[in-house]
C-alpha cells in the first residue's frame, strides 16, 4: 500500500467517524462519562496539580508586571503550598486553585475525551491547544486584575471576582470555536442531542 493510499484510507476512517451519528444510548453515555472526567480531573490532582500550575502562572504574571512597571516578585512558600506575586508577609497576591484555570481545563477534558466522534490524535490536539490558549489567557487575566488594583483603577472586589466572570464566560466561548474547528463532530454531537430530544416532524402528504 503506498502512502497516498494510506493517508486517503485514514481520511475516509476519519470522516466515517465524524459523520456517523451517536446512538442515544451512545450519547448517554458520554454525557455520563464526561461529568466522571470532568470531576477525578478537577479534585483528584487537587493540591499538587493547582499547586504546580499556579507556579508557572505566577512566575509569568510577575515578570509580566515587572515589564509594566510594577516590581512585585514571583514567591514560593513549600512548605504551605503556596504561591504568591508579591512578598508572602505584607502586600502580595496568592495564586490559588481558582486562579489556575484548572476548573476550565477539567471541564473540557470531559466534553473531549469521551466525544463519540473524532480520533484520539484529534481529541489529544484538541486538548493540547484548548490548554496553552487557556493557560496564556489565564496568565494575561491574571496581570490584567492586578494592574488594575496596582493602578488604582479598581479596588480588588471589583476586579477580581466581577472581572474573572465576564472574562471566564468570553474565554469559554473562545475556546469552544477553537475545539469545534480542531476537532470536527465535537458541535455536531450536541446537535445530535437536539435531534433525539426534538425530533423533526414529517410532513404529512395527502393524496
């Protein structure tokens, strides 16, 4: 078999894969297994997982302010798992689970992996590019909150928590564009969804 064979044969496996439609127990079942990924990705790493991705996080956020101006260093405590911008004893900002975007890369690790459709080299790349654009985004909304505090632009209640939901919710939404167009069946398997829950109705012909 050459090589053009090759390629074309998994092409058409790849679009036999995309294209067939889930049967509803099918799709029950990824529903199901989606949440269970979902939830051992989020509290089974818990305190290492949030622990090692904050470190870079904070590391890239303080060199970033150090860029902009404002000196505040990049700190580990490990003996409490903690990672900080700023001095651990006065002024400094810690970086927590919730700042790590953990619970965004939990929730699509379920929506991906368990996918009825696409191949596992799709779904893998899918997750690898969801996770760096997650991570540089979350990492730019991090220094984004803090210059905004360091300024005195807005007190920290209001640029943290009313700030990271409306730029959490245009993330999301970016992110799912980048899935549907890496990953081909991932909208059409909600669609399919749909289709079972409201069928279409037929039209009904006299004669």
């Amino acid at each position: 078999m050459t090589t053009k064979e090759q390629t074309t044969r998994s092409e058409g496996r790849d679009a036999v894969e995309d294209t067939a439609r889930p049967s509803p127990r099918e799709l029950i079942l990824y529903i199901v297994i989606a949440i269970l990924v979902a939830v051992i990705v989020y509290f089974l790493p818990d305190i290492y997982f949030s622990f090692y991705l904050a470190i870079p996080t904070a590391y890239l956020s303080s060199v970033m302010l150090n860029g902009l101006g404002l000196p505040l260093p990049f700190v580990v405590d490990w003996a409490n798992y903690g990672v900080f911008v700023g001095n651990t004893v006065g002024h400094s900002y810690q970086i927590i689970k919730d700042c790590t975007g953990v619970q965004v890369i939990a929730v699509f690790s379920g929506l991906i992996f368990p996918l009825p459709r696409g191949t596992w080299r799709r779904k893998g790349l899918a997750m690898a590019v969801v996770s760096v654009i997650l991570f540089i985004a979350n990492v730019l909304r991090v220094v984004y909150e803090i210059w905004l505090v360091e300024m005195g632009i807005l007190p920290w209640e209001l640029a943290h928590y009313p700030m990271s939901f409306v730029l959490g919710v245009a993330g999301v939404f970016v992110l799912c564009l980048v899935a549907i167009w890496l990953l081909p069946g991932f909208i059409e398997t909600y669609e399919d969804m749909l289709f079972y829950l409201f069928p279409p109705k037929t039209k009904e012909t006299t004669t």
